[in-house]
C-alpha cells in the first residue's frame, strides 16, 4: 500500500492539512510539530507525490537544462552554476544531450515541456526558437545561453566573442605575426560567425586581408581540429601563429601539434578561445581567451529565477526577463607562455 500524506498524519498526530505545511517548510508550523511529522513520514517511509503536488501547484521545482554536447568545458562551468544555483532554489534539474541535433533537441524541449518544467536553460541549435517560443508563452521561464536562436523570444545571455577574438588575433599581430591562422565553427553558429569577425577585424586594422588559405572552419569536435590543423601545417608558406577560435577542436589540435613535432612558440605562436585547467598545466601554458563561463551561468540562472518568480503572477517582472534581449558576458585574454615573436626566417 502507498503511504499518503493521511497516514503520516495520523501517525504524527496532526491533521493533514498540517502535516502538509509542515513538510512543505511553512512557517506557520512550530519546529516541535515540524519535528514530529518528518519523523512520522521518515518511519513509514512516506514519498511524496511529486506529480501530484506540481498538478496543484503548477509548479513542478523541475528546471531542464539543454546541452550540445559534453565536451565543451564552458558547458561543464555552466553546467556545475545551474545545478548548484537550483539546488539553493529547492529546483532538481533534468539534462538533456542532443549531440547538437536540432530534432533530438526538439524532442527533448517536448518532453521537458510534458514534466512542466518551471525553467529551461538553452545552450544549443539555435534552431528551435518557436518550440522555446510556446513554452515561454504557456508561462515556462526560458534563458538561451551562448548561442541565440534569431526567432526566440526569450533573453540571451552571450559571451563578447567578437571582442575577444579581436583581442587574441591583435596580441598575435603585435607580437610581429602576419600569417595568422584561424580553426573556428561554422558560420551558422554565434560563436563561429562573431569569433571570425573579431579576427578579421583585427587584420584589417593592419592593413592585412584574411587569407583564406589560413582559415578553416567545421564543426565543434576534435575530429574536425585533428584534420584542420593537419591541413594548416601542409601549405606554404606556413602560417607562424594560429588562433583556435573552436574550443572542441582544440582537443583535437594540441594533441596533433604534439605527435607532429611542432614547438610552441618557437615554430608556431598559438592563442585558444575557452579557458579549461589543463591549458594552464600544458608544456607550454597556453594563452587564452577566457569567456567568462561561470559569469555566464551566473547571469543566465538570475534571469530564469527572476522568470520563474513572476510566473503565474503580476507580468510586470516577468517582462523584464522575456523580452529576447541580449546579455553580453566580458571576454579576457589570458597571456601565458605559447606566444611569442615569430623566428628570422
């Protein structure tokens, strides 16, 4: 037989609208009474109905999280700011990987939106801004993290990419560098697109064009770093710096550059986008662009909780985190030791 919430009260001695509010954490219940019925529910094992109680409430205490995939070290810091934010909530959160694959991304918003989720932190496509649209609408607080889908209407919370990847190329520039070379995403992405600016806009203002011969571009996964890396080091003339602006490919780059018998700095200067430890522990330690992802989680979380607060509620505070702005989290470079002027040739 389930045990309900009937029989804790009547083994606690109370009425069951009271153990109710003292296993809900009401105040208006002493810390005697409080005691007595979460030692009654603890000797019959009682579990709560979670369902039961999200139907009444409608809130569930349920927050998703959406992520492209489990290699990217941002995720991971972004990640470690939801789960602990939530948790000092009283919220669980429920992971989704999708591989990057707007349907099975898809898939997932739906069935987070059939557990009714109260929130939803977004790091993926970009491709699924109506699906986010409708649970925005049906009062489910919604933030989107680094990448912004162009028809959501939910806030954005997005790293200054552009800024830092201009930052990284002029330190490589100022340095004497001019065959700069550049391993990013894809131009369908936020971060590929804005890192690739900031790059060439850097050039620019050195009277310098982007030579395409330097430049690949693919999708985020070491694979795609192991094989861009390989082409860059085949033409000629060679480049003498290179700017990883694809923090998954770097997985694959650093461990080629190794096997290759390339010296950083001394044959190539080399400058990653996304800060993890092991850059720091790296034979040479290697310069960054550090992305601010734990500010990002900070700020993406401040926004769902302020949305979540409102739901149901007066619309005046909800409005002001469901608007589809933009929030641009600051980058910094990072100088350690894998930059350095180029040799005399």
């Amino acid at each position: 037989m389930r045990i309900g919430l009937k029989e804790v009260a009547a083994e606690a001695g109370v009425s069951r609208s009271t153990a109710s509010r003292a296993l809900s954490g009401s105040p208006l219940i002493s810390a005697e009474t409080r005691a007595a019925v979460e030692q009654a529910a603890a000797r019959l094992n009682y579990q709560p109905n979670r369902l039961a109680g999200a139907l009444r409430s409608r809130h569930s205490h349920l927050v998703g999280l959406v992520l492209n995939n489990l290699i990217n070290a941002s995720f991971h810091t972004i990640a470690e700011v939801v789960q602990r934010r939530a948790a000092d909530e009283g919220y669980q959160v429920l992971l989704g990987i999708t591989g990057a694959d707007p349907a099975r991304e898809k898939t997932f918003l739906r069935t987070l939106a059939e557990h009714g989720v109260d929130g939803l932190i977004v790091i993926g496509t970009g491709k699924n801004g109506a699906t986010t649209n409708a649970l925005l609408a049906d009062g489910t607080g919604v933030v989107n993290v680094i990448r912004r889908p162009a028809d959501s209407a939910a806030p954005s919370v997005l790293a200054a990419d552009r800024e830092g990847a201009h930052a990284a190329t002029a330190h490589l520039l100022d340095l004497g560098h001019e065959r700069i070379g550049f391993i990013g995403g894809e131009l369908t992405a936020d971060s590929g697109r804005e890192r690739f600016a900031g790059y060439e806009q850097a050039l620019r203002e050195r009277g310098l064009e982007a030579d395409e011969s330097l430049i690949e571009r693919g999708p985020f996964a070491p694979d795609f770093g192991t094989e861009a890396i390989n082409r860059l080091l085949r033409r000629e003339p060679r480049m003498t710096a290179l700017f990883a602006a694809n923090h998954e490919a770097v997985f694959g780059i650093l461990p080629t550059l190794a096997s290759t018998g390339v010296s950083v700095p001394s044959d190539l200067s080399l400058v990653c986008h996304e800060d993890i430890s092991w850059l720091r522990h790296w034979s040479p330690a290697i310069t960054v662009v550090d992305n601010g992802a734990r500010e990002l989680g900070e700020l993406a979380m401040n926004l769902l909780l302020q949305q979540m607060k409102h739901a149901g509620g007066p619309q005046d505070g909800a409005q002001e985190t469901r608007n589809g702005r933009a929030y641009r989290v600051g980058a910094q470079l990072v100088i350690r030791d894998s930059t350095a002027p180029p040799r005399p040739r």
